[in-house]
C-alpha cells in the first residue's frame, strides 16, 4: 500500500495522535477521505473534458476529410460536365434557318389540302 510497511503506518498513525489528539482523528479522516474524493471527482472531470476534446478532433478531423473528398469529387464532376459553348456562327444559323424552312413547306403542302376542305 503505496510501498508503506508495517512499522512506517504504525509510525504516521503515532505522529498523526500526537499532532491532533485523539478527539480530533476522526474529524481528520472525515476531511482527509472528502479532500481525496473531491480530488478523485476533480481528475475524473479533467479525464472526461480531455477524452471529449479528443473526440470533438477526432469528429473535427473527419469532418474536413469528408468535405474535402466530397469537394474534390464535385469539381471532377464540374470538369467533365464543362463543355465549351457552341460556335454559333452565320454558316451555323443559315443551316437551321434553311432546315425549318423545308419544314414548314412540308407542313403547308400537307396541310393546304386539309385546310381547303373546310
């Protein structure tokens, strides 16, 4: 018991009669076990604050892995999703302008019959 022998305790038990009396030991031990249970309390809470510490990093840490995973993947997605805008040039428009043209013909000759019908 913290490397204390025999002779040692009877010793401090001898030194602590003298010191307070046999009136007063009691009260002594009452005070000595409240002072080591706050002590033990006090490094219990330091115990748990440091282990929630811990765990707010660890959390912390993962967080940021995540979000910067999550962020690398998003601009992979915005790369390969980035396409340069169509060169919309005259000879482009002339194309399309001439397309729907012949389409609206082939409308108005299909539909010049059904419309005279009426």
């Amino acid at each position: 018991m913290f490397g204390i022998g025999g002779g040692e305790l009877i010793f401090i038990i001898f030194i602590a009669l003298m010191l307070f009396g046999t009136d007063k030991i009691p009260e002594a031990a009452r005070t000595f076990g409240k002072v080591m249970a706050n002590l033990k309390h006090a490094t219990n809470e330091i115990k748990t604050e440091i282990q929630k510490s811990a765990d707010v990093e660890e959390i912390n840490s993962s967080f940021k892995q995540v979000t910067s995973s999550f962020t690398e993947e998003v601009d992979k997605v915005k790369e390969s999703v980035s396409v340069t805008p169509p060169d919309f040039t005259s000879n482009t428009l002339t194309d399309a302008t001439s397309g729907i043209n012949e389409i609206k013909e082939d409308l108005e000759s299909l539909t010049g019959p059904i419309k005279r019908q009426r």
